[in-house]
C-alpha cells in the first residue's frame, strides 16, 4: 500500500493555488486539482474536512426551507 505524506498533499496545493491565482486553470491543472483531492483524503485532514462540510450542507439545507 502507498502512503503519501502530508507534504506531498501540501505541495499539490501550493501549485493548485497558484495555478487558479494565475487564471492558467486547464486540462493539466484540473487533473493536479483531482490528485490533490484524492491525497488529501488519506490524510488526517479529511475528517475534519468531511464533518464542516456536512455541517455546512445542513446550514444551507435549513436556510432553504
């Protein structure tokens, strides 16, 4: 099994960044936006990431109805 480190995740996102900052955003950096989700969610990070973003869906389902 593979593990990636939490600095492989963090340069993914450096250059992510910087490529969405740049307005450069093509076929190439949407597959690095793809890769860098996909490590992300073998991190520690993902729980959390996971559980604000439910909290969030349910803030915005309430405001809806």
């Amino acid at each position: 099994m593979t593990t990636f480190s939490v600095s492989a995740v963090v340069l993914l996102g450096i250059l992510l960044v910087v490529f969405i900052r740049n307005k450069q955003m093509k076929i190439g950096f949407a597959i690095l936006a793809a890769l860098f989700g996909f490590f992300l969610a073998k991190t520690s990070a993902a729980t959390p990431i996971q559980s604000f973003l439910d909290q969030l869906a349910t803030t915005l389902n309430n405001l809806t109805k």
